[in-house]
C-alpha cells in the first residue's frame, strides 16, 4: 500500500466568496438607497427601471463598515500558501470602490449576461420577497432559477461544470472577480427584489 501514489488536485479559475452581513447594516443600506434619485441605467446592463447610484458620502459610509467582508476574501486570493484557492495574482493592500449602486428588480425585468468594470465585484441581497422564494421553489427547469443569479466562466465543455447559480437569500452578499459574466434571468411575482451592486478598483 506504500506505493500508492499521492495525487494532487487543482481547482483553476476565478473563486467567488459569499458571506452573510449583520441585519443593521442591511437595513441602513436600504435606508439610504431608498433615499438616493440618481439614475444610473446608462452606465449599466440591466433592463431595470429603478437602478441608482449612491451618492460619494454614503460610498463613504459603505467602504468604512463593510470592509470586514471585504479583507477574508482578498486576503484568500493572494495566499501562495493556500493548494485549494491561490488566485496567482500580484499582492494588493489598498482598494477603491469607484460605484454602489441600488436595483430594483420587478416582475418581467432582467440582466443578461455582462461583466463589470473594476477588479472585482459584488451583490448584496437586501430584499428577497416569500413570493420570489415560492416561484424558485416552483421553478421546472434547469439552473438555479428566476430572479437568481448564474456565473458563467469559459467556453462550455462536456463534464466540466462551467456555470454556477445562486440562490438570492436577504442579507447574503457575493464576491467575484469583475470581469466573470453574470446574469439575473426575468421572475413572474410582482414583486420587488433589492440588491445592492458595486465595483472595486
């Protein structure tokens, strides 16, 4: 049995991180994007009617209380040391989240597939209505379902699973690398699902 040999296995391609956030920082993120008017469907993807832009000090306020989600996940991406998740990407210790942006998803509004600007990304659930939950639960066909969101890397390849959905849950939030392509298929509940998006530099 000594001569069995050691196998090693690796995992390549981009690494996605999600966390939950603590309630009171949810609710004050609704707060203040409720609060926010400025419209910033130009700069996105989405066929959304309600998607803004929060203004510079509440970017402020979000960077100085969420940054604890954010260092695990960019500390795990520069370990050398770590055989699971090594990222190979150069060392970083300052970043800038250049837009926070507010979506309001409603009945028959969807994202299709893009990227983003940035290095990285992120989606934080603040809202996920029961009804989108039941339609979920509902749903017959393949993938994860409606109003959640899928990650698609590479070119598609028999055994080789190139796609990853994920189910919105309140008060989740999702870390990906800005430039992997995501979409957010269309629900029929009427409906109001809110999250929270922005890019980092």
């Amino acid at each position: 049995m000594n001569n069995v040999p050691r196998h090693k296995f690796l995992h390549f391609g981009p690494v996605l991180c999600g966390t939950s956030v603590d309630p009171k920082l949810i609710d004050e993120l609704l707060k203040r994007g409720n609060k926010t008017k400025i419209d910033h469907r130009h700069k996105l993807a989405g066929h959304l009617d309600h998607e803004n832009r929060y203004p510079v000090e509440d970017m402020v306020w979000f960077a100085e209380n969420f940054k604890q989600y954010f260092i695990p996940y960019f500390k795990k991406l520069q370990d050398q040391n770590d055989n699971n998740y090594y990222y190979g990407r150069d060392g970083f210790n300052r970043i800038l989240i250049q837009t926070l942006w507010i979506n309001f998803q409603k009945k028959n509004e969807f994202n299709p597939y893009h990227t983003h600007g940035g290095a990285f990304s992120f989606v934080i659930y603040l809202d996920v209505p029961k009804e989108l939950d039941d339609e979920i639960k509902r749903f017959k066909g393949t993938g994860v379902g409606p109003g959640s969101i899928s990650f698609l890397y590479g070119e598609e390849q028999k055994g080789i699973i190139t796609g990853h959905g994920v189910r919105p849950v309140k008060n989740d939030m999702w870390m990906f690398p800005a430039s992997l392509k995501h979409m957010v298929p269309p629900f029929k509940s009427d409906v109001t699902r809110i999250s929270v998006s922005g890019n980092i530099f």
